[in-house]
C-alpha cells in the first residue's frame, strides 16, 4: 500500500517510522494495511479534532498505543522524556501524531538533533516541512520557538 498523504500533515521518517496531524477513524485500517503496530499520539484528548476513542480502536485493529498528552503552550523536558522513551520501547513500524504535526515534528527535531546526532540542519529541514515554531504566527509558537532552541523553562 502507498502512504496515505491525504491523511494531514502525512510524513514519512524513514522506512518504519511516519508521523501526521490528527487522525479520523478511517485511517486507523489504512495505518493498520501499511503494517503499523504501535501509535503515538502528543495531542490533548480534549482538543475538538481529537479522536474518540483511539486506544480503543487501534486496539481492535491490533496496534499498541501511547498517549503523552502535551500541552500545546507549554511544551517541556518531561513531556519530551515521555515521547523518547515511548519512541524507544515502540514496536516498529510506528506511527507518531498529533494534530497538525506540530508537537511531532518539534520533537523528532530535537530526538535527531540530540540523541541520533543527525545534523543540525537536515533535522531543522525534516521539522520545517512541517512548521517553523520560530515564524509560525500561532500564538503559541514562541513556546516551541523556545523549547527546540533548549530553553524549556
């Protein structure tokens, strides 16, 4: 099966690794057709575009599941130790979302950048098909702005 770029913000890491905005129910059997076996998701369970139910219906369709609820104006090291670790122990292939693939990509950019040793630059240009927290216009992009640059405080 192809990757399914019509599901928002789709990106692919490399040959076991995606990441995407929210996810709607139908794209838990297209996920599930490309061989995924684990789900992560950084967004709010309360956030409007958030899926009901998702532990429950990537468990009927045989994936495990991670919920690391992060705040989207204030991001921090702990939240970012909960996806590393929860990065770590996934069975592969996985998939990474949250609702625009903002707090996805801000992340994968700081796990290349610091714990792969991926270079600076192609780790900003990964990030950057995504967003740029540092010119988005969001009024809470100064706090990821902040949080990539290192200074989480």
């Amino acid at each position: 099966m192809e990757d399914p770029v019509d599901i928002r913000s789709w990106q692919r890491l490399s040959p076991d690794l995606t990441t995407s905005g929210r996810l709607q129910e139908n794209d838990i059997a297209r996920l599930a057709a490309l061989g995924v076996r684990h789900v992560i998701n950084l967004a709010l369970a309360e956030h409007p575009e958030a899926l009901s139910d998702e532990a429950e219906l990537l468990a009927a369709a045989g994936m495990g599941y991670d919920h690391i609820p992060v705040p989207f104006d204030r991001p921090d090291d702990s939240h970012f130790a909960a996806f590393t670790q929860a990065l770590e122990a996934a069975p592969r292939p996985l998939h990474v979302h949250c609702i625009m693939n903002w707090r996805v990509s801000a992340f994968f950019y700081c796990w290349h950048r610091d714990d792969v040793g991926m270079d600076e630059n192609e780790a900003r240009a990964l990030m950057e098909q995504q967003w740029a927290p540092e010119t988005n216009p969001h009024g809470d992009a100064p706090a990821w702005a902040r949080f990539v640059a290192g200074d989480s405080a």
